[in-house]
C-alpha cells in the first residue's frame, strides 16, 4: 500500500501529536510494516529529506492576502488558505507519486484530495477546528468565524473515506456534528516510544517542581495553572514551575497567550520558567525530572502529551475531559480535576505533593498503562486498517462530497444577520467555499486568488 501523508503544518520537533517527530514516526514504523509512505508537507521553508520521506513545500500564502484581510474570519482564513495552498503546491507531486490513499491528522487538509482528486482519504483524527476554536475563544471571536469553520469541516468530514478517532467520545462528537454514518468511523491508537535511558534534567528545579509542556492556549488550560500559583506558592515557597512550549499569536490580539499570563501573574512570575518547544529527549528529561505534571486541558483529543508524560513516569493531574476522562481512572494512573477550577488543580497538586507514596503509585501504574495501551505495534496496526478501510470505502458513493455543498452548510452555520448580504453574494456568483474564481474587479470578500 502507497500512503500519501499530506500536512498543512509541519513545525520542528515540539510539543502537540501532529509535529515533525510524529509524522516522521509513522512514515518509519508504516515502511517497516512494508506500506510505502512519504509525507507532503507545508512548512517555514522548502526541503527534500529523502531519508526520512519528507517534501516540505514553502509555498506562496501571500495568495490569500484578500482572504486573511477577512478581519471577522481570521481562524477560518488561516487554516483554509493552508490546506487550499498545501494542495495547490503539491498536486502535481502527490498525483504523479499516485497513492492508494491519503492520510491526514486534519479534514480540512483533506477534502480538496478526495472532492477534486477523488483520492480515498484517511483521518486521523485528534481535535475537529471548531472545538478548539470554542474553548479557545470563550465565545469572544465573532461567531462569524466560528460558524464558517464548522460549516466547511463539517462538509470536509464527510467527504472522509475513513474517520479514525482516539476515542470513543470523539467518535460520537464526529459522528453527530457531521451526520457521518458509524460505519466510516473507527478507533486508533497513538504510539509512544519508550525511553530506555532518560539523560537527566540539566535545567532548574524547584521544591517542588511542577511542569506543564505544550502550546500555550486557552483550551489547554495554561490560564488555569496560573491562576493556582500564587495558592501553591504561599503553600510551597520554594516551588518552580516549568512551562515549555511555543505560544502562538492570539488571532485579533498584538500579543501571545504567555505574554497575557505573564502580565497577569505579576510578581509571582519569578516562580516560574519559560522554555521554548523542547524536542523528545529534552521532554522526556523534563518530565521525569518533575514532581507533578499539571494538564488542566479544557478538550482533550488524542492525549498524547498526557501519555508521553506517563511513559516516564510523570506523576499526571489532569482534567476529567474528554479523552482523559473516558481512558484514564483517577487516583490510579492520573489524578482528575474539575475543569476550569484552579482551585481543585491547586488542591490535587497540593494533597500529591504531600503524599510521596501516591506519587510512587500513579508514577508505575503511569508507565504500565502506557506500555498496554500505547504499543507502537498497536498503533502501527490501527493505521493500517484505518487506510483500508478508506480504500473499500472510497467505492460506496457518499451524499454530500460536492463542493456545493458547502454552500448550502454555510447558509446553514453562518447565522444571520452575519453579512447575509456577503454569503448571498458568494452564492449567486457560485462560491466554493473560497475556491471559484471570479474576476478581481467583482470579488467576493470571501473569495480568493488562483
């Protein structure tokens, strides 16, 4: 089997599921399964790495300049204009390298495969846009935005061959926001490797050492952690928070995530230390070096940085979300907390540091649950029938693959009185989801440039 693994976002080595070490990970564990796969990619730069199987295409976002002008749509404009230029920039190689199927982590990267190219595409599925973009924003973005976004995800969901998902409350979200029939959708398994010699942390550490790695945002909590601080350090004068991992700009805001959290701890700032994204080696040291592991996740997909912690036995509090609710048991292998409470992040990390025993506990279980469920050998697998389930389901005829499609779920999403006038607009001249060209002199503020 040839598989094409087609990303709209191919970062360095840092800190969520779908970075560099991830796709190169399953490109390696998927050959040696004897499935030939090469990653098409959209990054910072132009690259061939042909050891590792990776086209790295730059690619000219600046295209989309009138579409990322859309000031009420600026998530909407930023993942499309990618997933649209990944496809534009690597058509040609991807139809000419001519794969049984196309695995992507992102629906809307894609749709233009399987609507324009009627290639069977594989999901992977880890956190759908629109759920993030609720938790994200708190309901502050214009609801314009959000509702654009589901509109095209949706109809890019249903447009999957095969839908694989992390669990099965993912499953049931896929399956009722995009009406997909059960049948497409399946579980998957993320593979993590374990260490067999950790070098020690060569960073600070504190009395206690508290850690949180990943993207700073909203939906990930990190507010959540820095609320509880000034609690825990009038409790443990002496403790050190490590965070670690990359902030990326706040959409409508001049300043990151970090730097809002840093004004708002103020003095108590000094507690804490702020790395960039560390690759998995740094991580690793980091996590085993650390006395708690704090994940106040408000959504949780795949859980990967959670299962990475506990393969090194990180002590792991974390959110009663999601997939962390569903596949992990408090007081066992993890510790849960409310969701959006500092207070019960404060509490639990609190009880933890004061109970050395527990600790010892949840850090083997921590490991063992690891080693059952996350077994690269498993994950491997659950690839595999992910993709052919995508090729004998690329033959059934699906109701709604047609770009216009799109149109008519935008008139469904996109309420009213949100520029009506703007949708009727793109409708009448044949709108694509952003796709049809029209003459520059008559755009459409929601069209873009060929």
């Amino acid at each position: 089997m040839k598989v094409a693994f087609i990303t709209s976002y191919y970062e360095g080595d840092q800190l969520d599921a779908v970075t560099t070490s991830f796709f190169q990970h399953v490109v390696s564990e998927l050959g040696k399964a004897g499935h030939e796969t090469v990653v098409f990619a959209l990054g910072d730069e132009d690259f061939d790495d042909l050891d590792s199987k990776v086209f790295c295409r730059k690619g000219e976002l600046e295209r989309y300049n009138n579409l990322h002008s859309l000031a009420c749509a600026p998530v909407f404009s930023w993942v499309f204009s990618r997933a649209y230029e990944t496809y534009r920039a690597h058509r040609e190689e991807v139809t000419g390298y001519a794969p049984d199927v196309v695995l992507c982590v992102k629906a809307i990267d894609g749709m233009f495969w399987s609507c324009f190219e009627k290639l069977p595409v594989a999901l992977m599925s880890v956190t759908p846009q629109f759920e993030i973009m609720r938790e994200n924003f708190d309901g502050n973005l214009n609801p314009f935005d959000t509702n654009l976004v589901t509109a095209v995800e949706t109809a890019a969901l249903r447009s999957m061959s095969a839908i694989g998902c992390p669990s099965e409350i993912m499953r049931s979200i896929i399956i009722d926001a995009a009406d997909v029939p059960e049948e497409r959708t399946d579980l998957y398994r993320t593979a993590i490797e374990p260490k067999d010699q950790i070098q020690p942390w060569s960073g600070k550490t504190g009395t206690p050492h508290i850690v949180y790695v990943g993207t700073q945002e909203r939906y990930k909590g990190i507010d959540v952690l820095v609320d509880a601080i000034p609690s825990l350090v009038s409790q443990f004068p002496h403790a050190l928070f490590t965070v670690a991992g990359e902030s990326p700009p706040l959409f409508g805001e001049t300043i990151s995530y970090r730097d809002k959290m840093r004004a708002q701890l103020g003095e108590f700032d000094k507690h804490v230390e702020w790395l960039p994204a560390l690759d998995a080696d740094q991580r690793a040291s980091l996590l085993a070096a650390s006395d708690i592991a704090a994940y106040p996740f408000r959504y949780c997909g795949c859980m990967y940085h959670v299962a990475e912690a506990m393969s090194v036995g990180a002590v792991v509090v974390c959110t009663a979300v999601g997939t962390l609710c569903e596949c992990l048991e408090t007081g066992v292998d993890v510790v849960h907390t409310e969701p959006g409470n500092h207070r019960s992040l404060a509490a639990a990390i609190s009880d933890l540091i004061n109970d050395k025993a527990q600790r010892d506990r949840i850090s083997k279980a921590a490991k063992e649950y690891v080693r059952k469920n996350h077994a690269k050998e498993d994950a491997v697998s659950d690839v595999v029938r992910l993709c052919e389930n995508a090729i004998r389901n690329a033959n059934i005829p699906m109701q709604e693959t047609s770009l216009k499609y799109w149109i008519s779920a935008l008139e469904d999403f996109c309420q009213k009185p949100y520029f009506p006038d703007l949708l009727n607009d793109a409708y009448a001249k044949g709108f694509a989801a952003g796709v049809a060209s029209v003459p520059t002199q008559k755009r459409s503020i929601l069209s873009m440039k060929r």
